[in-house]
C-alpha cells in the first residue's frame, strides 16, 4: 500500500469511531446540561483560537466545520441531526483549530458549557466513552491530514529554535505544520505574511494572525495550553494539591486525585509526559501486549486527568516553594503568574534530565536505540548483538556486565584514561576481565545513523583523532543524570546527588521529630509534601514504577488531609 492508501484505510476503519452520533439516552443526560438555541445560516458556532468551547449537538438541519487556507475555506466536517462537533480542545480548554457554523438555512443546537461537559462525562455512564473516544479519533485524523494548515511554524530547516518550537508544539500534541522557508511554499507564505529572514520563526495562526520570533509562553498562549490560574486580579489561589512535574508520576497522581474529587493544578515546564513521553514504543508496559508510545500513553494520561478536571498550565515552571502555617501551608511561585499558589498539599515530579550525549543524530534515535538504563527488557533486544556503552561510573560498569551476558560484544566507551578513578575497583577489575568487552580510552561518540531505529555509531580517539565505525543497534548512555531539584527550599532534604529523600530516610529530620508520627513511604522532610519517579532518591527508573509512585504519593497525600480537614 502507498502513503495515501494507507492514509484512505485509515480514515475509512476510524469512521465509526469519529463520527457517532448522540444516542436518545445520551441526548436526555446532556439536555439538563446546556440550552438549545436556533440559529440559521452562516451564524458561527465558534471561532478557531476560541478557548473553553463547550459541545453542540445538532438537534435538526445541519453545520459545518471548516478552516481557511490561504484565504480560502476548507470544509473538514459536516454535521447532521444527533452529530456532535468537537475534539479534545475541548477537555483540555485549549484553542479550537477550526471554526463551526450553521450550513443550513435553519437549525437547532444543544450547546453545553466546557465545565458542565467535562464534569459530565467523568460522572455519567455511557456518556464519556463513546464521546472521549471520538474526541481522540478526530484529533488523530486531523493530525493525519495533509492539508490541514492549523498552526503553521515558518522557519528555516536547520534553524534550533524553529526547531524547538516545533518540538514544543509536537510533544504537546498540537497539530501544526512547520513549513521550511527555503520551500517554494515558504517563500509564498514569508511573501503572503510579509516576514523577512529577520523575523523567522514565526507562528502563523489559523485565524492569519502572525508571531515573529515567538516565546514558548506566546506560542503556548496562543495554543491555549498556558492557562491562566488566577482569576482577575486575584492574588493568591487556593487549591488541595498542587503537581509540579507531568511525567508518569505526575500524571498518574493527577488522574487519581481530580478522580476522588481534590482540586488539583498540574504544572508543567516543558510537555507532559516526562522521559516516558519521548519514548517511540514502550514494550513491557502492562496490559499493551504489542507495546504503546510512550507520547500516546502519557497524552491519553493527560486527557484522562482533564476530563476528572485537574487544570494543567504548559509551561509553567515552579520558581520557590515556602512554607506557613495554616489550611494552605505551601506557598509556591510560578513563572509568569502575579499570583500566589497556596495548597493544601504538594508532589514534586519533576524528574531528573539524563545527561545526553553531544553526539550528531542522537536526538533521533531516543527511545529507538538510545537507552539510559539496562534492565532484561533492553537485554532481550541486544542478544547476539555488538552494543555501545557510554560512561565510567558504576551504572555503566553495571550495564556493560549485564549485557555481556547476552551480547556478542559490549564496547565501554570512555572519556578519561582510567576506569578505576570513577568506578569501584572490584567492578572495574570485572569488567577489564571480561572476555566480550572492549574498553576505549580517550574515546567519545560523534554521531548516530539509522532509519526509524538506530544502526550504528562513529566513534574518535580523542588523543589520535582516529575515527572508528560500529555497527550496534543499542547504544546506552549511563554519564549520569540531573534531578530538577535546584528550585526546592532547603528544608527538603536530598541526597549527595541532589535527589529528594523521602520516608525512613527522612524520620530524623525536625520536623518528624515534633510531629509525633512517621512519614509516609514518599514523603519528604517536610510534612505534606510528597515525592515521586525519577527526582526520588532510590526510586527505579522506570515508567511503570513512576505510574505506581504516583498513586501511592496520591494515597500518602489523602492520608496528610484527612487529618487536616
């Protein structure tokens, strides 16, 4: 099959699942939800860039769902009666990447409010199913459709931040375009939008707006996922927990804790999904026999967690955290917010940045060849194989020995001239003992190569400058990892790396002294605040266990406000 046959099968097989129409039963749970207006031809239902739009159901006649292309309109959808118009934006209270009108000379609309939908669909049975999965279908065949203009990014191909901010919007799942300026159609539209190379990148909005040179937080703004947490001109906000860090851990304790119904905001600096998310297929994860990516498990996380009706805020990053007495002892400071953030209770889930190697291609090869633990998982898929090891601590001694086990040969690839100055002297005498691996001294990783998956590496003797190829399709980076930990208070202990300890290891800091009971299993040195996946001292570095640290971070956090009502 071609491209376009495959994309046709697809569209084809998502029908059904896209396009359901409202049931009579379904109809009569949203009736006492929202009103019904009449409205006629060419009156709009909402606008592309409008944020919190609520659901319209076509009661009778029929509406339309459309973009503007260079000026000229695109029809993407047509809605009749029981049809329903949206996608997730409307969970999330992002921006509408299109705009819906009446097509028919007269017609009749339910329309229910976004906050009165989303409360909807996590209470009611039969309601949130079938409509969340056509939410997630729809935004799946749009991001599937070449034509679709949305968001464009207009910048030259090798330019890093046109290609952040398309990192940015992509690992956010917004759809969007990035359009090469070097490209005839770049050209059209630099002329079109009267930008010069002075002004590039730029993002250019559906509704023709343009942003020379745009920040992350306008890009984000103008994306709907920068949501405002203080109302008017308040200056403090109130809330039962605040989630610093989306990644698995976060993720997981948000779904859990909107679920019992905690007012939750979830801030998050860059993109949810954390390590996880950058991971194109994570195989041993439960209850996906054939894998899942790693983006689609933490995205379908997040949605989950919209639609319990925790408020997420990208990017936002946490600058101080403080201390009170009070209801709302923990008082945090935002990026870019003029009010303060009091709560209830905290999770940090940061996690820690993995120290990534500064090697050509490695970016394209994360998750797909580049591994930063060794566990069986990554063992099965290097048997028989050469594999690369890059590092000289313990963790990647550690590594090399393991996979030995299975590989035809490990290559230790290291900086400096002596193994045992950085890793301890038994293991280092094991691994120079080995007999399939090789140890280069003086040796750094230039570039990566492959197709979807990695195949093979350049490597340089930094000393002679000789350059050496190595076919590998596993290359694991062990030099080390950063918790996101520097904005933290004092007063939460962590260990000589600079990762939270949490539970036994914190029993003998003051504050557990006066407080007359022990703290919880991921509690920190200070009462009420939590910790959970990779930014926890002694946690395992795995998705699965960040998912389980957050609900037992979440249980610990129920247990702290059960005894402060």
């Amino acid at each position: 099959m071609s491209e376009s046959e495959d994309d046709e099968q697809f569209y084809r097989d998502t029908e059904s699942v896209a396009f359901r129409k409202i049931s009579d039963h379904q109809l009569a749970l949203l009736e006492p939800l929202g009103a019904r207006r009449t409205a006629h031809r060419g009156d709009m239902i909402f606008r592309a860039g409008q944020r919190d739009v609520g659901l319209s159901v076509v009661l009778r006649g029929e509406a339309e769902v459309f973009e503007k292309r260079e000026g000229v309109e695109q029809i993407l959808a047509t809605a009749g009666e029981r049809d329903f118009i949206g996608d997730v934006a409307m969970l999330q209270g992002t921006s509408a990447l299109a705009s819906a009108r009446v097509k028919s000379d007269e017609a009749e609309l339910l329309e229910v409010p976004a906050e009165k939908l989303r409360r909807a669909l996590a209470e009611l049975p039969g309601l949130g199913e079938p409509i969340v999965n056509a939410f997630i279908m729809r935004r799946e065949r749009l991001q599937c459709d070449q034509e679709f203009a949305g968001l464009r990014i207009l910048s030259p191909v090798e330019d890093h931040e046109g290609r952040r901010l398309h990192d940015f919007l992509t690992k956010n799942h917004v759809p969007h375009r990035f359009v090469g300026a070097e490209s005839e159609a770049g050209r059209e539209l630099a002329a079109r939008y009267r930008l010069s190379t002075r002004d590039l990148p730029a993002l250019l909005t559906p509704s023709g707006a343009r942003l020379p040179k745009p920040s992350l937080r306008e890009v984000a703004q103008v994306a709907g996922l920068l949501r405002p947490l203080a109302q008017g001109d308040e200056m403090e906000i109130q809330t039962d927990l605040v989630i610093v860090g989306a990644g698995p851990a976060g993720l997981a304790a948000a779904v859990y804790a909107a679920s019992e119904g905690l007012k939750t905001i979830v801030l998050e600096s860059y993109a949810p999904g954390g390590q996880a998310g950058s991971s194109s297929l994570i195989e041993n994860f439960f209850g996906f026999p054939t894998g899942i990516s790693g983006g689609v498990l933490t995205y379908r996380a997040q949605l989950q967690a919209y639609r319990f009706g925790a408020k997420f805020s990208t990017p936002a990053q946490a600058l101080t955290l403080e201390f009170r007495e009070g209801k709302y002892p923990n008082c945090l400071q935002v990026e870019g917010c003029p009010a303060s953030l009091h709560s209830r209770a905290v999770l940090i889930s940061t996690g820690a940045d993995y120290r990534r190697l500064d090697a050509e291609g490695r970016e394209e090869f994360e998750g797909a060849g580049v591994y930063y633990a060794a566990t069986a998982f990554e063992g099965q898929l290097c048997q028989g194989a050469t594999v690369v090891v890059a590092g000289a601590g313990n963790s990647a001694g550690q590594a090399a020995m393991f996979l030995s086990e299975g590989a035809a040969k490990v290559i230790l690839v290291v900086r400096g001239n002596d193994l045992r100055k950085s890793m301890s002297d038994y293991l280092s005498r094991r691994v120079l003992a080995a007999g399939n691996i090789e140890v280069l001294y003086e040796t750094e990783i230039r570039n990566m190569r492959g197709g979807k998956f990695l195949e093979g590496v350049e490597l340089e003797n930094t000393a002679t400058k000789a350059r050496r190829a190595v076919e590998t399709p596993a290359l694991f980076s062990m030099i080390g990892a950063t918790p996101c930990t520097s904005w933290l208070p004092p007063e939460i202990a962590r260990d000589e790396k600079g990762f939270i300890r949490t539970g036994a290891a914190v029993a003998k800091e003051p504050p557990w002294q006066k407080s007359g009971r022990a703290p919880g299993p991921l509690e920190t040195s200070v009462p009420g605040v939590f910790a959970a996946g990779d930014v926890r001292s002694g946690s395992v570095k795995r998705c699965a266990a960040a998912v389980g640290e957050g609900g037992m971070a979440l249980a610990g956090v129920q247990e702290w406000l059960s005894d402060r009502p």
